[in-house]
C-alpha cells in the first residue's frame, strides 16, 4: 500500500516539473507585447492580493478590544516594585538603585 502510493506521487510530482517547464518554455515563446500584458496582469494580481492582507490586518487592528498593558502606563512605584518581585523569583540580587549603584552596574 505504502510502495502504490510513493509510487504514485513521485510520478505525479515528475509530470508537474514537466508540465511547470513547458508553461516556462511556451511564456518565453509569447511575443514581447504579450509578455508585457502578462507581467502587467500578474502585478495587478499581486497588488490586489497585497490589498486584501493589508485590509485584513487592519480590521484585526480594530477588533483588537485593548492593547496590552505597557511598563510606562504604570505608575513609577508600581513598576520598581513589580521588577522587584520578578528579581526575587528570578533568584537575582535587588536592584542597584537600591544598594546606591546607578546605571551600568553589573554583579561580579
């Protein structure tokens, strides 16, 4: 069962590179003017394509009820108090404002 099957993918997996280098080969024999109205149409396919997403993203956008919550829409206690806490689970040591540091301090 498993041997019929490979077997058949892998011969449908060859006829569709064939198949993909004849549309390849028959593209290239178009005339110039051709060519160009082809290229155009495939821009404008893309362009709309890009449109769609772009209009989907933004109506995700808008039903996003409330953004998330950010560090400085908290009040300045809560914020050094809410790193403390997360510095204690993290088992590292308080901050250095605290013991007198100031910015770049590092533990050795």
């Amino acid at each position: 069962m498993k041997r019929l099957a490979t077997c058949s993918l892998l011969l449908l997996s060859l006829l569709g590179s064939v198949g993909g280098a004849s549309a390849q080969a028959s593209w290239r024999d178009l005339p110039p003017e051709e060519r160009r109205q082809m290229r155009q149409q495939m821009r404008e396919h893309w362009r709309q394509e890009h449109d769609v997403r772009r209009q989907e993203m933004r109506r995700d956008e808008f039903r996003r009820e409330e953004p998330p919550p950010r560090w400085r829409d908290l009040p300045l206690e809560d914020r050094r108090r809410l790193r403390d806490e997360m510095r204690e689970q993290r088992g590292l040591p308080p901050h250095p404002e605290h013991r007198g540091g100031g910015r770049g301090w590092r533990p050795d």
